[in-house]
C-alpha cells in the first residue's frame, strides 16, 4: 500500500506531501543533502504513517493518533526560558531557529546545523534507522536547524550543557548529532518547552557516539504544550569502556513518542536508561528502546516508572538483544506503573532476544495503585489523603532522578515533578 493508493490517504499524510512540495525549494542543504531527503521522503510515502500492523507501533497507531499537521505559523513568537542549572552553558533554539553559540567551555565545539546542511556536511547522517523508522524520515526530510555538537577527547565540562528548545506554535525539526572524544565527560540536557496553547509538531533526532573510554550523561526533559505532538529518537554507539547514562523524563504533550536505540559496539561498555513518565489527561506517550548487546562483556540496566493519571495511556516497549558473540553480558529491564484512575491505561512489552549462553538477563513489570497501608500511615499522622498521595507518588518517581551527580540538576528535576504532581494529582 502506498500512500498514493488510495483516496486513503489521512489528513495527515496527505498535508506532508503538500509541505515537503512546498518546502523543498527552501530546505537548507546541497545536492548531497536533497538526494537524502528525496529517498527519505519516498520512504515514508511508500510506507505511509505506521498503524497497528507494525510491530513496533503496535500501541501507537501514528495514523490514527497523528490526525492532522498544525500549519506553519511564521508570525509565531518563542521566548527563551530560564535555563535548568543556571550556571551551565545554554544554546537556545527558538521556533526552531538555533542561535550562535558563544562563550563555549574549552574543548567543546558546535556548529549551527543548518550550516552542516547547506554544505553537505550532515548528509552522511541523513539517515533511517531501520525499516520501521518514521520518526527519522519526517525529521531528516524536513530538518532545517539544530546543533553539531563534539567535545574533544580527554576534555571534562563540569557544567551542563543545555540544548534549549522552545515554541508557541507551528512544526519544529531539529537534529543533535554529537560526537564525544577518548575519555571525554560531560552532561547534556536536551530540553523541549511548548509555550502556548495553540498545537506544534516537533520531531527530534540526537545521533551520539562515544568514543573509548567517555562518559556522558544524557537528560532529555519534554515539557510540551497540552495540544502538541512530540516525536523524538536517539541513537547512541558506545565504543570500549564507555559510560552512557540516559535520563528522560516526559511532562507534557498531546501525542508523544520517545524511542532510545543503542549498540554497545565496543568490550566494557555500559548503558544505564532511567525513564518518567507522568501522564494526565487524554494525552498518548510512548517510549520504545531497542539494545544491542553486540560485543562481550558489556552491561546495561533500564528503570522506567511511569504515573499515569484520567484517561492518559501509556507505552513502554524494551527490546534487548545480545548477538552470539556478546558472551559475559549482564542486561536488566524493570517498569514499573502507578495507575491512579480506573481509566488510565499503561502497555508494557519488554523482550529479550539472547543468542548466546553465558549472560545474565532479566526483565520484570509491575502495574499497581498506591498502597493502602502506605496511605494510611500518613493519614494517621495528620496528612490530608490529596497530600498524603502526592508524597506516595512524588517518592515512587524521585528516587530516579536521585541517580544523578550534580545536586543542581537533581534539585531543578524534582522541582518539574513536584510542580506537574500538584496540578495534575
């Protein structure tokens, strides 16, 4: 099926064709970078937006969820916010617009990435994950701006880096390739913020690869507006003795798909995914990872924990894979889920796929309402049940974020989940 087939084409569907014609004379890039959109975009009107019937968009019917594309909105005015740790280095984005960089830490570099499209630069990057991969194709079909990020090796920033997206209306396509030298160390935040209420599509893409011996910290906070849909990716490759820690944490957005996609490519590489998800409303997220264990001796643990309010649904889909030559891998998934309305919906697909024999796997689920006991021990206190229940549930997901170093960042994290639990609770 195509999506020329048939007069059944959505609205959706067919307002992307209309804006890639429209679009294409004014997209930033060379002739490299053309070619890679075409065969990006002719993949995705083969395919057509995923329904059911694709596995991996089995809970997020994307055809039926994504009805329609808000318009562009030129007039659009974003402003930018407070950074997260006030003493980091922060490079705005606003209504998809990357500002120059300035005063940047030593060993850190980054380039407009609308200047690595118009000189062909970014067309290496240009690229599907798999098959299945929408999210890539819209986003490198359309990607005007973001930022080209490398941290050179043996260089240390002691301080986040803040990647400050913010919008009022209209679409954003916005990519982060990243490269992290030979024992390099940071910390990233990539931070979406919806400003009003009229409804926004952005899509994301972070392509990351570190190299020997790096350690990165990766926290991506989505604070989208109530009407706005958000889809995101990341791709990591960790070479030998890298450290990757992923944080993300989903506070906002109508239609929200997050997908994380790792190869441990190099001996004694270790990945660490620490998810919120806190869901109210009618709102949809899901956050889907793919892992391959590909090489021996590498380790990786998954914790996501999910509040899940109303009539909001939730995904997460896990997949592990450890290739016949991973022998000595140690890989553990666990999501656990608060449902706090009889309504309120919560899908879990975690998978392993082992092809070799001397490795430690496991993955568990759990699904549960507060506690009565736990209640009541407050309430016997003194406590009203509403606060009382905000202490139960703010406990249950701040111990993630309680996994970070820099006290700041912990601080300003547990500051959005306080402040989203207390209008939404």
């Amino acid at each position: 099926m195509t999506l020329q087939a048939a007069n059944r084409l959505t609205a959706a569907e067919t307002q992307l064709i209309d804006a890639y014609t429209n679009q294409i004379g004014s997209l930033p890039g060379d002739g490299a970078v053309l070619l890679k959109r075409d065969g990006l975009f002719d993949g995705l009107k083969r395919q057509g937006l995923p329904t059911r019937r694709v596995e991996t968009f089995h809970y997020t019917d994307l055809k039926a969820l994504l009805r329609a594309l808000p318009a562009d909105e030129p007039q659009a005015v974003a402003k930018s916010e407070a950074p997260i740790v006030n003493d980091g280095t922060v490079l705005r984005i606003l209504q998809g617009v990357a500002e120059t960089p300035a005063n940047l830490p030593e060993g850190l570099t980054v380039e407009l990435y609308r200047e690595a499209l118009s000189s062909g630069a970014a067309a290496e990057g240009l690229t599907a994950f798999n098959s299945d991969d929408t999210i890539g194709r819209i986003n490198g079909a359309f990607v005007r701006d973001g930022y080209a990020i490398a941290v050179a090796a043996d260089t240390v920033i002691d301080r986040p880096v803040e990647l400050q997206s913010v919008h009022a209306a209209g679409q954003l396509h916005l990519r982060f390739p990243a490269t992290f030298g030979k024992g390099s160390k940071a910390t990233v935040i990539e931070r979406h913020i919806g400003q009003s209420g009229s409804a926004a599509l952005a899509t994301v893409v972070a392509d990351l690869k570190l190299d020997e011996g790096a350690e990165i910290t990766w926290v991506i906070v989505q604070g989208e507006g109530d009407a706005d849909s958000h889809l995101g990716q990341i791709r990591a490759e960790l070479g030998t003795d890298a450290k990757f820690r992923l944080f993300v944490i989903n506070a906002g957005g109508k239609l929200v798909r997050q997908e994380v996609h790792v190869k441990t490519v190099g001996e004694g590489s270790d990945f660490t995914l620490r998810g919120v998800n806190l869901l109210g409303g009618d709102t949809h997220t899901d956050v889907t990872m793919t892992l391959g264990h590909d090489v021996p001796n590498t380790t990786s643990t998954e914790i996501i924990r999910n509040v899940v309010f109303d009539r909001a649904k939730g995904v997460f889909q896990g997949m592990i894979r450890v290739a016949p030559d991973a022998q000595k891998t140690d890989a553990r998934m666990a999501c656990n889920t608060l449902l706090m309305s009889d309504d309120a919906e919560f899908s879990v697909k975690p998978e392993l796929e082992i092809f070799a024999d001397d490795v430690q796997c496991a993955h568990g689920a759990t699904v549960a309402d507060i506690h009565k006991s736990h209640l009541y021990y407050l309430m016997s206190r003194g406590i009203p049940e509403k606060k009382a229940r905000g202490l139960l549930v703010n406990g249950f997901v701040a111990e993630i974020v309680e996994e970070l170093e820099d006290e700041a960042l912990v601080e300003a994290l547990e500051e959005i989940i306080t402040d989203w639990l207390e209008h939404h609770g």
